[in-house]
C-alpha cells in the first residue's frame, strides 16, 4: 500500500544498461537504499522474500513485504531501500528491458508513476525457482547441458550476456509475471470469487476428470454448496459448464488439427465417441466431421 518514505536513502547508484538482463539476490541490513534521481533506462523487477523494503518512484512510495512483486518502469526518478523499522530485506532483481506483453499484464497493477506492485499470492514455490533458474540461466553460454536451478549465496549476480542466456532469462521473468497476476482478483460483476475461479480452471483443462466434489474441494465449499452457489450466481450447474467447455474445445480441435474424431473426443474429455457425436450434433447442429468439413470450407 503507499505510504510516506520523505527518508528514503540518498545514496545515487547507476542502473545497469538497458540492453542487458541482469539478475541478482541480496539480503541487506538496515541502511541499505539506492537512489537515481533520473531513474533507468532498464524496468526494474524486484521480489521480496524477507523482511521488508520501501520503494519510490515518482511521487509514488509502496512497501514490499514476503511474496510481494513491485516493478518500476524506466525513466521516472526512483530511490528505494530497507524499511524503516525493519531488521532486514531479503528480495531478488532483474534489470531488463521489459516485454510489451508484461506491460499489459502489469497495467492493472499500477499505483502510479510507472510503479507496479502485485501482491502476495499462489504460486510462490514456483516464482522461486524461476528466479534460481533465471541466475542459473544467465550464465549459460548455450553449451553442454543446460543448468540446474541454483540456491543462491546473499549479493550473487549474473548477467546475461549470450543470446541464449538472455533469452532464457527473459522467459524466466515472463512465467513470474505470468505467475504473479494470474490470481482471480474481485468480480465488478459481483460473482464469487471462488466460482469464477473454477470457471477459470474448467476453461485451463476441460478435458480434466473434473467432478462436483473436486471443484468444490479446489475452493474449500462443500458438494452440495458449491453446486448451489455455482447454479444461483451463473444459471446453469457445474457440469452444465463442463460440457459447454469441453464442446467449446473439442471444436477448436477439430478446426485446427487432423484428429481423428475419437481422438477429439478423448482429448476434450468425453469417454465415449458415441456420446461426443450425440452432444456435439445437439449443441453445433452438425456431426463433428460434418462441422470440420464446412469450417475447413469457410476457411478456403
């Protein structure tokens, strides 16, 4: 959340080149700050994975507390440091030239002057090891076997100076941003939150062996309130939803693969060809084979 920092620290530190992607893991005691009154020309990514750091950026000021992401876009005076109060900070950083995609992936995020925070969430486990597979990557020079994500030592760099390195690196920071804002956040429709979740997770994998009880078990609700729930906010019963999911993939299969129309049918989930066929003819008004047959005339 923003909040007053008129103490930030005072100490002027140049960005690294905007060209290059540099990676690090630190874990500073009190009196550690960097501040670039012009800013960079390079994003800065930061992660916290202890204690607590504050970071300005503009007029704008967030504290970074455990799992928290805070970004700050390039060319905007920015100063950040250890807490005030706070014992230590313990947080990984990348500087880079951010991609266009991550840009509109933040933008929700953004609290002002080109400063993004994201909150703590799932999928920790997984955003600490791409951050050691980033440092590791950054030191691969594209030969002999790909390393092994690595526990970094307090105050390790990299940088990644190779395509492939750099490359990879990049690709490690997009599955953190990824990662980081995928989490359902409020309905301005007013849906649960944990309906529009499984809603996301029906559309993630339809062809999964979803049931009433594992939905409900992935949201921590019962059977038979979940069920209720899901039908009086949506109108329609889970595996209503399921099927209309899996009908919805299964056309995209047929539209752009050669599968067979069993194998359509077991790859969207439906046990039997037989079934698919009747339900699939219900809801599209023609056989699978039929309905590829005229998409793939449409199409030429």
């Amino acid at each position: 959340m923003p909040v007053r920092a008129d103490d930030l620290p005072r100490t002027a530190v140049p960005a690294p080149p905007p060209g290059l992607v540099t990676v690090g893991r630190f874990d500073q005691p009190p009196g550690y700050g960097i501040n670039r009154p012009r800013g960079a020309d390079s994003w800065l990514f930061t992660w916290t994975t202890g204690g607590r750091g504050i970071l300005g950026q503009g007029a704008t000021r967030v504290t970074a507390g455990d799992g928290d992401l805070v970004v700050l876009g390039p060319g905007v005076p920015h100063r950040y440091g250890i807490a005030p109060g706070a014992r230590h900070w313990a947080f990984w950083w990348v500087h880079c030239q951010a991609r266009s995609s991550w840009v509109g992936r933040l933008g929700p995020h953004e609290v002002g002057d080109r400063l993004y925070t994201v909150g703590a969430g799932h999928g920790r486990d997984r955003i600490e090891t791409a951050f050691r597979r980033m440092l590791a990557d950054a030191r691969w020079g594209g030969l002999g076997t790909p390393p092994e994500p690595v526990r970094p030592a307090d105050g390790e760099v990299a940088v990644a100076h190779g395509t492939v390195a750099r490359e990879l690196a990049l690709c490690c920071l997009e599955e953190i941003v990824l990662l980081a804002t995928a989490r359902v956040g409020p309905s301005p429709s007013g849906i649960d939150e944990r309906i529009r979740l499984v809603e996301a997770l029906i559309a993630a994998d339809p062809a999964a062996p979803h049931s009433v009880r594992s939905l409900a078990e992935g949201v921590s609700l019962s059977p038979s309130r979940f069920a209720h729930l899901f039908t009086e906010q949506l109108g329609h019963s889970p595996m209503a939803a399921l099927r209309e999911a899996r009908l919805r993939h299964a056309a995209r299969l047929l539209e752009a693969t050669e599968l067979s129309v069993e194998r359509v049918a077991a790859a969207s989930g439906f046990g039997s060809p037989f079934h698919f066929n009747r339900l699939f003819r219900r809801r599209y008004g023609t056989p699978p084979g039929a309905y590829r047959a005229a998409q793939r005339g449409t199409s030429g």
